[in-house]
C-alpha cells in the first residue's frame, strides 16, 4: 500500500506507529507543505491521501480541489485530517472518503 501525506505539523509515521500501525505493509511519504502537490501525487500515485486542512501554502481542502478537478488518478482513499472537525466536513463534501482528528489518524480501518 503506498500512503502519501500532506501534513506540515506532526510526523504521520510517528502518530502511525503510535497508534500500532504495520508500517511493513506500505511504502509511506510525507510531504511538509502543499507545494507542487498535485505534482507529487501524480509521481507517487498514493493508494491512500492523507490531507492536513491547515497546510501552507494551499490548504487541504484546496489540493483535494484541485487534485478532483484534473485528470490525475484518483486515490483509491482519500482522508482528511485537521483538528478541527469543521474543516473535515468541508473536505467530505467536496470529494473526501473520510475525516479524522488527526491524532486519531491511526485508529482508521484502512490500516487494517
């Protein structure tokens, strides 16, 4: 499984591995900001997006946007991650499969 994360704030491998997440099973990248993101995903062709909401200089919700409306590969999963649920909201509507507290990313079934 190959994961790619935009998260600028906290080492998604730590919070993974925390959690009690195999790391074995997935190839996993982190990028630190959204720069040149849909570059990145188009190279990396993630089976999961994990997508910080407050990430500079585009935010999560605008990657995911922009991401849906170009002709890129769809994630098979794509997870939006804030601390604020309201901003989670806001990415399942415009196209997220799902959203998490992002201390809480670990918890999900994907893993799994």
């Amino acid at each position: 499984m190959r994961v790619l994360a935009f998260e600028d704030s906290y080492d998604i491998e730590a919070l993974l591995v925390a959690g009690g997440v195999n790391l074995e099973t997935m190839t996993l990248q982190q990028r630190w900001n959204s720069s040149d993101a849909l570059e990145h995903i188009q190279a990396f062709k993630p089976d999961i997006l994990l997508l910080d909401h407050f990430m500079p200089p585009m935010n999560g919700l605008e990657v995911l946007k922009l991401l849906l409306a170009s002709s890129t590969q769809r994630p098979r999963t794509i997870v939006a991650m804030s601390s604020e649920p309201s901003m989670n909201e806001a990415m399942l509507h415009a196209g997220a499969d799902c959203g998490v507290i992002k201390f809480e990313v670990a918890t999900l079934p994907i893993w799994n």
